[in-house]
C-alpha cells in the first residue's frame, strides 16, 4: 500500500512541477518549409572562429561565479561588445533574488543582467528574447573556499551559449525586423535561474508582449562515438514553438537530428520565461550525456568544449529562430516623418515594450507629444490611424 501511495504520489508531483500558467498572449509562428535567402545570407556569417575567441575569452577569468568580484568584470565586458553592435540600447537589468541553491536561503545582489534591444520596425511592443547565462559554477560542497579564488572556467557550461547569443546580435543587429529583439545575458542562473527569474516576473507584472523566448545553455560537448545533435527542453504547453523550431531545423540544418527532450536533472532559464507565461524553448547537446566536466575545474576547452562545429549548429539553429519569429523585413522600413493622415490615437512604450502611455483624444497633423515626464531613454510611439494604417517611430529623451 505505501509503494502505490508513493507511486500515485510522485505522479502528481511531477505534474506539478510540469505546470505552466497560461499564456499572457497566445502567438503563433509562421510555417517555414522553404529558405529565405535572407536568412540564408545571415547563416554563412556565423565564424566559428568569432565563437572560439569569445569561448576562450570568457573562461579565462579565474571564475565566473555570482558570488564573486571576476561576474562585475565579466558583465563590462559583455556590455562593451553589444555597445559595439547595431543595437538601440544596451540596459543593465539590476535585481535582487533570493537563492535556495545552498543549505540555507540566501539573498543574491551581484552583477545585472545584460540586455541589448533591437527596436522592431512596425510592431515593437512585440518581444523575441534570445538569451544565456553569463555566470559559472564550480562546486564547494562545504562552502570552506573564498569565491573569488575558485577556479570555474566554464566553457561549456556556459560560455558557448553565450558566445552564441553574441554572434546572433553581431549579425541581426544588421538588419531590420517587425519586433523588438532582445539580447540577453542573465547573471546567478547557476543559484537558481535568479536573473532570468526576477526579469520575467517583471514582464508578467507589466504585462509585457514576449512573443517567444529562446535559451542557449551548453553547446559545446558531444560524447565521443555520437553525432552533432539538438535535444529541444520545452513544455506540450509550448509544443507550436517547438514545432516551429523543428519546421526551422529541418529547413536550414536537414542533416541535423533534432528531438523533443526532457532534462534528467537540473534545469536552465527557458524555464524562468515558461513559468511566468511566456513561450520557451532551449535547444541542449544530448540531454543524457551532457559534458561531465561542468561544475568542475576541467569545463575547459578541449575536454567539455570538444566540438565548436556543434556550437556553430546551435548558433545557426538560434539566430534563424529569432530572425523568423521577430518578422524580418526583406525591404527597408523608413520611419514616418509627417503624418498626413488622421490620427485616431497613440501609444507610447519604453525600450522593453511597456505601455508608459495611451492617449484617445488626439487631433489631425499633431505637431506636438509632450513627453517630458518621462524619463530619458529610448521611446516607440505608434500611432493608430482612422483609416486603420499604424506607424511607428522611433524617440530618444535626453534631458
């Protein structure tokens, strides 16, 4: 009786655990059965050897902990190469979370996240999220060690997922697209997807339009004997998304295999964006044999990160997710500089899609928008025409 208590009793913990709120906004995804050359364009840019030098450069710090001094340098660092891009902004996400990773609750200040946002053309209050962790983890079973002397290089773990998240701005951010993309690092995924956690009960609250979120977290490890392959973590509440993913995987990389998957044990920030209501997805290396060398002083180079040939694959896979899901714009897109039509109302919204404003009574050819109780930074007016047209521009408040 009390193994069949146990057995009932696990059943239903795991459909708990597998629960998901229900979406915010119900968002489907473009059939993909053909190339787009576009797309095609931006694949032949990914450089393996721009994935190996960011790789090498993020596991040369002593570690990447959260805990610890090197995460501040670490996130300067990241924040420089996105300044360097196309981008609109690059923002640093400040939060404070609590972690249950150790013996004891215990309350997390380090580093932001690093976001850098892309401002979609015509429909920029809609969100596609690309994201990975930036920190690391080496095990301390007793806590008995200073963190800041603790070597964790983690290079698989998770230096290639965000070396693949950098490759994917590096080419975007050169084109145009109709949703706003959001690039982004989270800081202490590894005491318990704090970052990633804390932004996203964010964007529930202010009820923010993600239209899909798409995780990379290790990438760079195939078990000797086995083939390049994509394992997708995603929830049957998400299955459009990952059926949209699969559609763009066979499309763009057909001699790659690709599964539904579930991870033995742990778990990675797609589920942080899953939990708050919001599409998911994180492509993995083989869930069953994951590189045995994370959380260890061996994630390096050679040993955990052994073939950056499947890194380039997932940075593939990523970069032609997000480049369909956010609409891209085959022509360019000028913003509107006179508005020759009546107008029926605006909105106005921040960097991170959030409605600031909405004004019902406006009058034709509006010469003015008074902005000034909103604080600097980068705006998306839309304007509602009565003909049922909408445009969008594009202001930057500095004061």
């Amino acid at each position: 009786m009390k193994k069949i208590f146990f057995t009932f009793f696990t059943i239903i913990a795991c459909n708990l655990c597998l629960a998901q709120i229900p979406h915010l906004y119900q968002h489907t995804f473009p059939q993909i059965n053909s190339q787009n050359p576009k797309v095609l364009e931006m694949l032949q840019q990914v450089d393996e050897n721009q994935i190996i030098s960011d790789v090498e450069h993020l596991s040369s710090y002593i570690n990447r902990r959260a805990d610890a001094i090197h995460i501040y340098a670490v996130k300067d660092w990241l924040v420089s190469q996105y300044e360097n891009m196309n981008v609109d902004s690059v923002q640093q996400h400040e939060f404070e979370s609590i972690s249950y990773h150790g013996a004891a609750p215990a309350l997390i200040v380090s580093a932001p996240n690093v976001l850098a946002i892309q401002v979609g053309k015509t429909r920029p209050e809609e969100i596609v999220i690309c994201g990975a962790h930036y920190d690391s983890y080496v095990h301390d079973p007793i806590g008995m060690f200073d963190p800041d002397t603790l070597v964790s290089p983690g290079a698989d773990d998770n230096a290639t997922g965000v070396a693949g998240i950098l490759t994917t701005a590096r080419i975007l951010s050169n084109y145009e697209f109709e949703r706003t993309i959001i690039y982004a690092n989270w800081n202490a995924e590894e005491l318990g997807l704090c970052g990633s956690k804390e932004y996203a009960k964010e964007c529930h609250a202010d009820s923010v339009d993600i239209v899909a979120y798409f995780n990379l977290d290790m990438t760079g490890y195939v078990h000797p004997g086995f083939d390049i392959q994509i394992d997708l973590l995603y929830t049957a509440c998400d299955s459009l998304l990952g059926t949209f993913v699969q559609q763009v995987s066979h499309t763009y990389l057909p001699d790659v295999y690709i599964r539904h998957a579930w991870l033995p044990h742990g778990d990675t920030d797609y589920s942080s964006f899953n939990r708050n209501g919001y599409q998911a997805i994180s492509p993995s290396e083989e869930v069953y044999h994951l590189s045995p060398y994370i959380h260890t002083v061996n994630d390096i180079i050679g040993l955990s990160v052994n073939n950056f040939e499947q890194c380039v694959v997932f940075t593939k896979l990523n970069l032609a997710c997000v480049a369909h899901a956010a609409g891209l714009i085959s022509e360019s897109v000028d913003e509107i500089d006179d508005l020759d039509e009546e107008i029926e109302y605006f909105e106005v919204f921040d960097i991170f899609g959030r409605l600031v404003r909405s004004e019902k009574s406006v009058w034709k050819n509006m010469e003015e928008i008074r902005v000034n109780d909103l604080q600097s930074g980068f705006y998306i007016i839309r304007f509602f025409m009565k003909s049922g047209k909408s445009s969008s521009k594009k202001i930057f408040l500095k004061y």
